[in-house]
C-alpha cells in the first residue's frame, strides 16, 4: 500500500525528454529560487498525498517518458488576479518505461501501482528512440 500519489500531465508541443529539460531551464518556468515549475489552474485536493513523495509522470508525443519529484506545491496569482497552481518540481528528470496514453486534459492523478517504472541507469544513458517509434513498441508491448 501507498501512502502518496503521482501527478500525470501532458507536457504539450515538447517533442523529447531532452526538450522538456531545456524548456524547463527559461527562466520565466522557474521558481524564484531557481526550480522548475509547471503552473496550473486547479489546485489538487489530494496535496498531502501528492507531497508525501508523489512524482509528475509526463507524457510526451503520446507517451509517458519521464517522471520529476514533486517538491511543493505554490501559490501564483497571474496577471489576470486569477490564484493558481505552481507544481515545482526536482530539476532531475527521470526517464521512465515508456507507457502510451491517450490524449487528456489538464493533469490527472496517476496510482503509484499504474505508474511505469523508472529505467536502469544503464538503458536511461542509450541512445533515445524516435518518439513515433518508441511509441508504437510501447503500444505493442515490446519496451
């Protein structure tokens, strides 16, 4: 049994897991203090779960490719004097299983047990597959 939950979202118009990473570097998608952060407008209901060691599991050209700790959960208030959610994140990316999922919108919450699981170091550092590609063996079941 689990005592946390995960965040899944897709992370539109990134085409890699390395373009993500460098997404994540401008400075306007950061925290003050120089973390990551995605900012959505629903504040999620299940905070103490998700902070009691959830990750963010993002899906990438139709397929979950990465994960990143979630480290907290801020405040934002936009221009439009709107509050929102600042999900900020671990920098590290880890590159998971690839798992297909179809398109959604918004995040969704992600069951530790139904989350794909990370890669060994050794198969993160090969070189990445094509997106297209990596997606049809995972639809397969062959990755």
């Amino acid at each position: 049994m689990y005592n946390f939950t995960n965040l899944i979202k897709l992370s539109v118009g990134t085409e890699s897991v390395d373009g993500l990473a460098e997404w994540q570097k401008i400075p306007q998608v950061q925290t003050p203090d120089g973390l990551p952060r995605h900012v959505t407008r629903m504040w999620p209901k299940r905070e103490k779960e998700i902070l009691a060691g959830g990750s963010i599991y993002w899906v990438i050209k139709g397929v979950i490719q990465a994960r990143q700790r979630i480290v907290r959960l801020d405040e934002v208030t936009g221009q439009d004097g709107i509050r929102r959610c600042a999900i900020v994140l671990d920098p590290e990316l880890f590159r998971t299983a690839p798992a297909p999922r179809r398109p959604f919108q918004g995040w969704r919450y992600l069951k530790p047990e139904d989350s794909p699981p990370d890669m060994s170091a050794q198969r993160s550092s090969d070189d990445t597959l094509p997106s297209e590609l990596s997606a049809a063996l995972a639809e397969i079941g062959v990755l």
